[in-house]
C-alpha cells in the first residue's frame, strides 16, 4: 500500500491535507484531513451521500474542542475507486489501511447518518483500533411502515431498493441531477421536518453541502446506489459484537432514519447509550456538535 499527499490548504480558517490511499487490492482510497496537525484525531464517518469535504458550518467548535478530524471517500464517492457489491463491514478494512498509513493506532470513531452503520462496522471488526464510537442520527435497517413514513425521496429510495440495485439506481441517477442542479439538497428535501428545513435555508450549510455533494457525486450515482444497497441488505457484521461502547444520538422526528429502528440496532449492541433529542429531526447533530464530541472524547480517555 502506498499514501501520498496531494493537496493542503486553508479554508475558511481551517487547514485541510488531502491524500491518496493505493490499497492492497490496487483501488484509491481518498482522504483528507480538517485541522491542524498537533490537534487529537478523530476518525469521522459522512453521510449519505457525501465526501470527504464534510465539515460542520461553524469552524471555531472544532478549533475549540481541539480535534482533528480525518474523512474518506467511501468507495464509488469522490476520489475513491468502486467497489460494485460492497457491504458495510468491507469498507473497515480500508479504514484500519487508512489508519495505518497515517500512523494511527486506536481512535475515537464518529459516524453521521449513513456514515453511523460504517462507524459500526469498524467497531466491530477493529475493536482493538476503536477507542470509543458515536453514531449520529443513523441509518438502520427499516420495515416498512416506517419506511412509508420517510421524506419522500427515502421513501422512494426504499421501494426501489425492495426491487433490486438496478431500480435504485434509475431512481438515483434522477436525483443525484436534482442535487447537482438549482435546487440543491434544500429542494430535494422540501418535505423534511421544519427544523430540518431551518438548518438547511443557512447560506453557509448550503455552500459547504454543494461543495461536498458535487464531490460525491462527480463519478455518477454507482457508488452511492451500492452503498445504499449495502444498507438495505442484511448487514456483514454483527452489532452484538461490538466491544467498545457507543453512544447512540437521535431526534425523535427523524424522517430520513427513523428512531424506531435506531432503537432496534442500538438495543443489540452490548455497551450502547441512545441519547434522544425530542422533536428535533435528522440535521439537529449540526446544534448539538459539542456535546456529541465532548461525550466520545470522554469515553475514549
């Protein structure tokens, strides 16, 4: 395997270090880093689908927390290189890789909606290299009531995945030109809760999400419909094998990841703590950013 560095910067304030991973298997893995190097790693899982620009709006909580947060482009997203049919505990592998190649042994490990089920999956394949886990606001295997209940692209996005990758990926391909177009993630979520739709109308998330989107998505809509079929099948790692513990973040109005089945996973999971924010929805980890990473640093002593 083989790292090399191939950009660093500042942005807004933040100093950035991006790199490239050659795995054992000859694909590229796409990494940056958010913050200054003396600062504490934290290795830091994206949503669904998003890239390894994902940052929190506000620059100065990660500045005071005095963490440094590393973040890959899952296969198929960004700069990484496909993996057709991949499940979520594959992608642990090129995580421990990514870890080694930056001279990290045992981190703490937050994961953001559909980042959450890969956060667990590396819990549970590298306890050893797991120092503690969050999962925010997570994606978890649905039924489907609550399915129906979803905004109405989740909702759309599971019926098709009931029919197969190829039917998922007509409908993603559709959206993937709505979030690269005009309207944006906004618009593409026009149905979601109001305080969602609050967070979403700051001109400063907008302009982050684009950048991030647009990266994501460059290569086509491939990567995130293998993802998100990785979701929808049965999961190749086992959440009651979880060693390290894990504190479980949710709003009880989530319309993307619905709570319910945030408990069901959450409940198999040995050391689990599901903290509940009430009638807020899937964006309320964006106002509670201290305190979910104050908690992991904690637990990871």
């Amino acid at each position: 395997m083989r790292a090399v560095n191939t950009n660093t910067g500042v942005e807004d304030g933040l100093e950035f270090e991006d790199g490239q991973l050659t795995l054992a298997d000859g694909r590229i893995l796409a990494w940056r880093w958010w913050g200054p190097a003396d600062a504490r790693p934290v290795l830091r899982l994206q949503g669904t689908p998003a890239s390894r620009l994902y940052r929190h709006p506000n620059a100065s909580i990660q500045k005071q927390l005095g963490v440094r947060y590393l973040l890959a482009d899952r296969p198929g997203y960004g700069g990484s290189t496909r993996l057709p049919n991949r499940g979520i505990g594959q992608f642990a592998d090129d995580l421990a890789a990514l870890l080694d190649a930056n001279g990290l042994d045992r981190v703490p490990v937050m994961g953001t909606s559909g980042g959450g089920p890969h956060a667990l999956g590396f819990a549970a394949l590298h306890p050893e290299r797991t120092a503690a886990a969050a999962v925010i606001v997570g994606g978890a295997p649905l039924e489907a009531q609550e399915a129906a209940k979803l905004v109405g692209v989740n909702a759309s996005g599971w019926e098709a995945s009931e029919k197969g990758w190829d039917a998922l990926h007509e409908l993603l391909k559709a959206v993937r030109e709505r979030l690269l177009g005009p309207e944006g993630m906004a618009g593409v979520l026009s149905d979601a809760p109001a305080k969602d739709r609050e967070i979403m109308s700051d001109p400063v998330w907008q302009r982050m999400n684009r950048a991030n989107t647009n990266e994501a998505l460059k290569q086509g809509a491939e990567g995130w419909t293998d993802e998100s079929m990785a979701f929808h099948r049965e999961w190749d790692f086992d959440p009651s094998t979880i060693e390290p513990s894990v504190t479980w973040w949710h709003g009880d109005d989530d319309k993307n990841a619905p709570l319910s089945a945030a408990r069901r996973v959450a409940d198999r999971i040995p050391i689990c703590t599901l903290n509940v924010w009430h009638a807020e929805g899937h964006f309320a980890s964006l106002v509670h950013e201290r305190e979910i990473v104050e908690d992991l640093l904690g637990r990871a002593g």
